[in-house]
C-alpha cells in the first residue's frame, strides 16, 4: 500500500512539474513571436487606417511588417518608401484615382500618410479582386501583372482565382504576408 501510495504522489509530482514546464515553455516561446512579430509601433495609426479604409487591421499590420520590418523612414531598392513602401508614382496614383488628392510625394515619409494611402490602396484592390491573396499579389507585382496571369489557365482556378504565383518574388512576398497574418492573428487578434 506505502509503495502504491508513493508511486502515486512521485507520478504526480512529476506530471505537475512536466506541466509547469509545458507553461513556461510556451510563455517563453509566445514572448519570443510577439517580439518576431511587434505590435506596439504605430498601434494608433494602424487601427485608424484600417477602419477609414474598411480593412482588417491584420492585413495591414502583416503588409507593413513584410514591406518595412516598421521602419518609416525605409527605402527599397526601386525607390519604395516607407511603412508600407509605396512609390512616388503609387502614391501619385492612389491620391489622384483614389483619395482624390494631390498630396506632395515628401508626405510618404510620413508614416500617417503612408499607412492612409496604403490602406487606401490595399482597399481599392480588395474591392477589385475580392481575394486577399490575390490583392497581396497585385500590391507586389501590379495590377497589370495580376490581370494577365489571371488571364492565364495555367494561374488560375476554376472560380477564376489565382492558384499559381508564377513570378518567384511576388509568391515569396504573399507567403510572408500570409505566414504573418497567420502569426498576428495567433498572438492578438
């Protein structure tokens, strides 16, 4: 009966302590994805960006991490700039077609405006494709570019999405944006 009784309390004992360590282990690793993947930088901006433009804030929050890592005053290779790297010519564009404004191109710098015109933008493509996926490509590789591989049977679904990035950058990029929103949705949202 003692050695029954003492089996019972050393299994016990050690099922508390293998649970204990099943918690700080993943407190630890929940700490370690939410610094890989922040959301304290532009909280207020984000939010009112996402709700002037009726987009999900995840969307923009795993965008502006992708493109700018939240870096404002970022600049890409081909002339991108800031949060969420649009170009002087996309933000030529979004104000004129879009917001109906003629803003000074200076004003991408600036991470309120920068976060409006590419809700606003991410917005209008929404309203064009109906499938994230789909808009997440046209940010990356243009609506032009978008339009015709979804011209293409060989791109395409049977519903008329696309099935297949063929273009090996803008594929990389819809998959960080994805794998983020799957992350900012587990940690947050």
């Amino acid at each position: 009966m003692k050695l029954t009784l003492r089996r019972v309390v050393i299994f016990l004992l050690i099922l508390a302590v293998s649970v204990g360590f099943g918690f700080a282990f993943d407190g630890i690793a929940t700490l370690v994805e939410k610094h890989q993947y922040p959301m304290d930088s532009y909280a207020e901006l984000i939010a009112e960006a996402a709700e002037n433009n009726g987009i999900p804030q995840v969307i923009l929050w795993a965008v502006i991490r992708t493109e700018s890592g939240f870096v404002s005053n970022a600049v890409s290779e081909d002339g991108s700039i800031g949060l969420m790297q649009l170009t002087p010519e996309e933000f030529s564009m979004i104000g004129a077609d879009i917001l109906n404004k003629n803003d000074d191109a200076e004003l991408l710098y600036a991470p309120k405006t920068n976060l409006q015109y590419g809700a606003a933008y991410l917005s209008h493509l929404y309203q064009r494709y109906g499938v994230w996926e789909t808009v997440l490509a046209a940010y990356d590789a243009g609506t032009k570019t978008v339009d015709a591989w979804l011209q293409n049977p060989e791109y395409v679904t049977e519903l008329g999405t696309l099935a297949y990035i063929p273009n090996a950058s803008t594929a990389s990029f819809v998959s960080e944006v994805n794998e983020a929103i799957t992350m900012y949705t587990k940690l947050y949202f």
